[in-house]
C-alpha cells in the first residue's frame, strides 16, 4: 500500500514537470505571429510588369502588400481598408498604368481568424477599357533616368465610363518629353493632341495622338581671355524647333562677365537667326549662340592686349589712324574718359607686369 502511494505520487509529479515542460512550447504556438498578404491578381492588370508601388512614394516598389498580426487575430475592417486602397489606386510605370476599381477580394478578408499565414488576392473590374497614346512624330524618351527604354505610346487601363481627368493628361504629357542632351539625342515637348483627352469619357478603347514638337537646347559661350569659349551651363534656354527668340529672351551677358578689364560684351548672333532657331548639327537639337568679349587696352580690337595696342593709341595721338567710338572705349586702358600717351603708357606696364 505503501508502494503504491510512493507510485501515485511520482506519476503526479511526473504529470506537473510535463505540463510544466510543455506549456512554454504551446504557448508560443499560440502567439506566434503570422503574415497576411494582401495582392493584385495576376494578368493584364499588371500589364506585363511585377511592379507596383505606393501612391504616397514613388521610390518604394512593391508587387504586395503584407500585415504582420498574431496567432488568433480577427480581421477588421480598419485594418483591410488600407489595402484595398492601395490595391485600387496605383501605377505600373510611366509606360503602362492602370485606373481600375476594385470590386472586392477573392476571399473577404474582413472577419476572418488568422491561425495561418495567408493570401488574398483583390478582384478587379472586368468591364474595362484601354486608353493609348501615340506620338505624332519622333522618338519620346521616359522621364525616368534609369530607363533607357524608348516609348512611342503610352496605355492606360480605366473602368468603362472613367472620365479622364487633369492628372492623366498630365502623365500623358511627361512621358514623351524627353530631356534635351545637346550633341546627342534631342528632346521633345507635347503642344496638344488630336483630340482633347481631358475630361473624355472612355466608354470603348480609344487612341489619342499627342502632338509632338522636337526641342532646341540652345547653349552660351563666353570666351576666356585666351579666347577659349566655356559654356554657361547656368543660361541655356531650350525653344521649339523653328520657333522665334525675341532677343530680349536672351540674358544679360553682363550678369554672368565679372571681370573689370571687359569693357564691351554681347552675343554674337543675328536677328535673321534668333526668328528660326534650328538644330547646328546632325546629330542633336542644339544650337550655340557665343559672347563677345573686348578687353580693356585692346585699341585695334585684335581679342589682344600687346603692343600693337600702344602703337595704335600713339598714332590716333599723332592723327595717323582715327578711333571709332567702340574703339575709344578699349583704347582708354587708364579708364580717364581720354584717349591719349597715358594710356600706351598703361599697355606697356600691362605688360611688363603680366609677362
């Protein structure tokens, strides 16, 4: 009797150590953490791309949505709402992208006890339409600089009955413009489409033709006092192909010459040019417009400072040779309003000093 008490007893506490052992295992089962995923479903509404990304962050590309919750957890409308507005509104690329609602998931996720990882898979619109873009005329590069892929159209899946609204326009609009590389391939710019897409409602697929209009990326020179031309990258102007540039488009040369030995600048262009700007060289769409720069000292207008300069002062002095009012401005090298010895005086310390 005695035995057997002794043998009840350590089954009892065989029994407890078990329990005891075991309870830390199940108990993490219960609260491990499971994922759920939220995603588009496969086919035309990803219009060939494994892409898509947040309304509120262009840079973060996605091709699902998850939501990390614990074992047991319930679903809640607040929680799936999220979703499926990330599931409705969303982009593929600037190529290809998509306005079509969402009717629901394949599976109601609202409700549901999550004891798994799981996946719902949004159901889409069927009754769609597509809306292209065509160019007129060129090659249409995207805006993004990490794709070297040339378009020459532009798809938008939309619900039938959708009204095309200024946001799409204005995708249409990005696309194709190209961003001018001078010397290279050119850029392009959108003036219009054969028909107005802005607010069209899309009740069939329709193709709308963007009017496309190559792009002059016009570059300044400014030359050095060795004559050097620089480009000044921080004035180029870009116009349309063939377009007029009033003059008084063109910068003030003497906001970007700080230099006070240069008495006389300007841009050595015609009128007859600036009325139809068109590309200089076969391979891109540039055109290059260079300043004039005259030094101070330099009488003869030579683009030198030297002792021609001297020679010619003294015999403007002697009478020998006349000086035309430009001239009279470079000749004054001592800046006394006078042209006279003083200044011939001046060129020859010039330089001695500058050599």
């Amino acid at each position: 009797m005695r035995i057997n008490k002794r043998r009840t007893i350590s089954v009892i506490l065989l029994i407890v150590m078990l329990t005891l052992n075991f309870l830390p295992l199940s108990q993490a089962v219960k609260s491990e953490p499971h994922i759920v995923t939220f995603k588009m479903p496969e086919g035309h509404y990803y219009l060939q791309s494994a892409y898509i990304y947040r309304p509120d962050d262009s840079e973060v590309y996605l091709s699902e949505l998850t939501l990390v919750v614990a074992h047991g957890h319930v679903l809640t409308e607040e929680e799936v709402a999220p979703f499926t507005h990330h599931c409705s509104d969303y982009a593929i690329d600037c190529h290809k992208y998509c306005r079509v609602t969402m009717t629901g998931w394949d599976i109601n996720p609202v409700g549901i006890t999550v004891t798994e990882d799981m996946t719902f898979t949004a159901v889409m619109n069927e009754d769609v339409c597509n809306v292209k873009v065509t160019m007129s005329k060129g090659e249409y590069t995207t805006f993004l600089p990490d794709k070297k892929t040339k378009y020459q159209s532009i798809e938008l899946l939309v619900d039938k009955g959708y009204v095309l609204t200024e946001d799409d326009v204005e995708r249409f609009m990005q696309v194709y413009c190209g961003v001018p590389n001078p010397g290279w391939k050119p850029g392009y710019v959108i003036t219009g489409f054969d028909k107005d897409p802005l607010g069209f409602e899309v009740t069939e697929d329709v193709e709308f033709t963007a009017i496309g209009e190559r792009l002059i990326h016009i570059s300044l020179y400014i030359p050095d006092k060795e004559g050097v031309y620089h480009c000044q990258h921080g004035i180029c102007i870009d116009v349309i192909e063939g377009s007029a540039l009033p003059r008084e488009e063109l910068p003030d040369i003497a906001n970007y010459v700080h230099d006070p030995d240069v008495v006389i600048a300007y841009w050595d262009v015609t009128d007859e040019q600036l009325a139809a700007i068109y590309p200089n060289n076969e391979f891109g769409a540039c055109f290059n417009i260079y300043g004039v720069l005259f030094w101070r000292g330099d009488a003869n207008m030579d683009k030198k400072v030297n002792t021609g300069d001297a020679v010619f002062i003294l015999k403007n002095v002697a009478n020998l040779v006349g000086l035309a009012d430009d001239r009279l401005l470079t000749a004054d090298m001592n800046n006394d309003g006078e042209v006279n010895t003083g200044d011939a005086t001046a060129i020859l310390t010039y330089i001695v000093r500058a050599a």
